[in-house]
C-alpha cells in the first residue's frame, strides 16, 4: 500500500494540488492529511478536493487550526473520513 502523508497547508490550496498530482503520479492508495490544513477556520476551498477528485481515500486528522467540527464538516463534505479518536483498518 503506497501511502502520502501530509499536514500543515495553512490554507495553500496551490501545495494541496501539487500533492494531489503527486498522489495520483506515484498512485497513492490512501492520503493522510495530519491537520493545520486551513487557516484558523476559515476554509480554503480546494484543500481536500483536489484529492477527492482523483479518487483518493483520504483520511483527516485536525490540528490546532481545526475544530473537530470544521474537521467532521471538511470530511463530510469532500468524502474524507475525519479519524480523531479513532483508527482505520485496510486489508
């Protein structure tokens, strides 16, 4: 399993693109964002849908700049999954 593990965007919504051109270069099979994604809650619209748009299981992990409800909101809305408290099994 190929994994891509990154945090700390602070709202780039430009570096969460270039990852998730990576992510579907070297075909990711799973993306870990690990918090600090937007800027003190105020989303940036394009932080996990670049990802979601190539089809990548994305899981998210608020930082100190998320809410666990602005997280709970981002994965919901992208189709991530927020995993704060708890943990994922594949295969």
């Amino acid at each position: 399993m190929r994994i891509l593990a990154a945090g700390d965007f602070h709202g780039d919504s430009s570096l969460a693109k270039k990852l998730a051109d990576w992510a579907e270069k070297e075909n990711a099979d799973l993306v870990i964002l690990c918090g600090d994604l937007i800027e003190m809650n105020h989303p940036s619209d394009n932080i996990l849908k670049p990802f979601t748009e190539k089809d990548k299981k994305v899981l998210l992990i608020p930082g100190n700049h998320e809410t666990i409800a602005m997280a709970d909101f981002l994965a919901d809305f992208y189709g991530a999954k927020n995993i704060h408290g708890y943990s994922v099994r594949y295969k």
